[in-house]
C-alpha cells in the first residue's frame, strides 16, 4: 500500500480507500448492495490487510445504518484506523434535517459519534454546499467541532471552485479551521474537474479524495458498446449515476482501456484506477465493492506504471474540451502559467 499525505495537514491516508456506500443497502442504496455486519467485516478485514487506512461512510448513506455498520466492524478493530464522514444532505422530513447550518451540523454529528461508536470522526466532510447558509456559519461550525474535539479535519465534497475559495476565505477571516480536503467525482469518462477544482487543490494545498473512481463500474470494462449494460451490474438494476453526456465517447475510452489492459496483462479498471492515482493532488481513491476479489482487482492498481505513451493515449481519447476562459487563457497568458495553471493539461 501507497501512504499520501493529505493536502497541507500532516495526515498519511492510504492510496486507495474503502468506500462503504453498500453497507446496510436500504432504500435506493439497494441497487448497489445489501451488506449486513457480517458480509461488511469480511471486505474491512480484506482491505486491512492489505494495509487501507482510510474508512469511508456518510450520515445519508442507508439513513446511518451504513455508519452503524462500520460502528460495529471496527470496533473490535484497530482504534487508528482513520474513518471519513459526511453531513449535509436530507435525513428526515423536517425543516432542519437537511443543509450546513450550525444546528444541523453539530446534530449531525454527534448523532455520527454514538452509530460509529467513536469519541471523534477523523474527517468530516460537508457532503454538498448549501447556498442559504451564510458560509461562516458553516466554517465556525466545523471549526467549533474540531476545538471541542468531535472531528479532527474537515472537508468539503461535491462543492465548485468558487464554493470552495468562498469558504476558505471565511476560515481566514474568522480564525478557524480550513479546508484540508475535498472528495469529488474524478475519472477518464468525468474530467471537469480539471477546470478548476485540481488547479484550485494544487494552488491551495487541498488534498483529493475521489469517489467513485470507476464511474459506478462503467470504467470496469465490464460495460461495452456491444454490452452497454452488464448484467447484474448498478445499471442493471436501475443506477443512474454518473450522467454520461457523450456515450460515444465513453465507449472509445473504454476501448483504449481494455486494449492498454490486454497489453499489461491487468483489468481495465486496474489502467483506470491507475491513471486516476497519477492526477495531481490525488490523495487516495475511495473504492467500493461487493466481493473479496473486486477489492483484490482494485488493489492491484497500485503496481501499474503506465508509460509515457500510454498516458498520452489515455488523454488524447478523454481530453474534455477547453471551456472559457481557459481557451484564451492558453491563447494569450501560458508563458505566464504557474504551477497550478500547469497542474491539468490545457
């Protein structure tokens, strides 16, 4: 196992994570898997044997039965192991059950600590931004959980770069805790993240986690233009996330993907995963899955180095198009780009 440091803080997080999204398995999240304690003990110990550090949950997930899950897994597991979780989204019908205020938060929270069973969540994420939350409110709110020692790194996920910037710029101002981490959506098929939240992590020392990094397992070469949908696959049973905007485009990516893995003798998702892993300010790649042996593949990422060569193949096929005003930027400001300017390609 890779350790990386994550963003500015002192934190070593393993290169790939362990994503419980499957835990639990009611509601919608039953398209994905229904992994009870006993099934989810079995993959934690998997991944902790092969040296994960880095646990992944969120208060919505199952409606906490997926945090009560790693609750009790790890319980009689190693206390150290860094546990991730998130708040913000709708968990009830009232009218505070949902967003970034003070009083959601700190609920949230501590409702997160007594399903964990833990005194403190190791990074805590708001999980999407709110827009009628005064961003100081939020940042005091985190900042106050972390001096009353709940939280010990807070992060933000699925925020755009201008979200971010506003938020850093309150830390500043009021003397709290920053941001030390975001978790996106980041992959061959999904790269706008390249328009600015890489840049933006580089420049201000944000370390990456990405969820997702297999786009639902439409990356996993599995899924083909002749087999759009894989049987018994998220698809199959009716999973619509990601969007794909340009199927044509997908399936050329997974093309190359499949043709870079025969020649290296991996999986698809192995070339995937490693590509990914390779990205500037990428911390670890949370990871999902619903057998010893998906984690195993996934694992075996780390031992790819793809060439030169092979990483132009894989950019030129997913290259997403310059947007404005990056294009004029190229046109007029590149021999004035700095080191987060020239982080992505352009």
């Amino acid at each position: 196992m890779q350790y990386r440091t994550l963003g500015r803080s002192g934190l070593k997080v393993s290169a790939i994570g362990m994503g419980t999204f499957s835990f639990g398995g009611t509601g919608p999240f039953a398209a994905i898997a229904q992994q009870d304690a006993s099934e989810a003990a079995r993959l934690v110990d998997c991944c902790l044997d092969h040296g994960v550090n880095l646990i992944d949950t969120a208060n919505m997930y199952s409606i906490g039965l997926s945090e009560e899950i790693v609750g009790e897994v790890l319980a009689t597991r190693d206390p150290d192991i860094i546990v991730s979780s998130k708040a913000r989204m709708r968990i009830g019908a009232g009218p505070n059950d949902e967003g970034a205020s003070r009083w959601h938060l700190i609920r949230e929270c501590e409702r997160s600590l007594k399903r964990l069973r833990r005194d403190h969540i190791d990074i805590y994420h708001i999980h999407e931004w709110d827009g009628l939350t005064p961003v100081e409110e939020t940042m005091e709110a985190l900042d106050t959980l972390i001096r009353q020692g709940k939280i010990r790194y807070a992060g933000c996920s699925n925020y755009t770069g201008w979200q971010i910037m506003k938020s850093l710029m309150a830390s500043e101002r009021g003397g709290f805790q920053r941001f030390v981490t975001q978790q996106i959506h980041y992959t061959l098929e999904a790269r706008e993240a390249e328009y600015e939240l890489l840049p933006l992590s580089v420049d201000q020392g944000i370390g990456v986690t990405v969820w997702s990094p297999l786009a639902a397992g439409l990356l996993s070469g599995k899924h083909t233009r002749n087999q759009p949908v894989a049987p018994n696959s998220r698809q199959d049973r009716g999973w619509s996330e990601p969007p794909i905007r340009d199927e044509a485009r997908l399936w050329r990516i997974i093309e190359v993907l499949n043709d870079m893995a025969a020649s290296h003798g991996v999986e698809a998702a192995q070339i995937a995963l490693a590509w990914t892993l390779g990205r500037p300010a990428v911390a670890s790649l949370i990871v999902g899955g619903t057998s010893i042996d998906q984690f195993e593949s996934n694992f075996r990422a780390l031992d790819i180095t793809l060439s030169a060569d092979e990483l132009t193949r894989l950019d030129e096929v997913s290259r997403p198009p310059e947007i404005y005003p990056l294009w004029h930027q190229t046109q007029f400001a590149a021999p004035r780009f700095g080191e987060a300017d020239l982080s992505v390609a352009r």
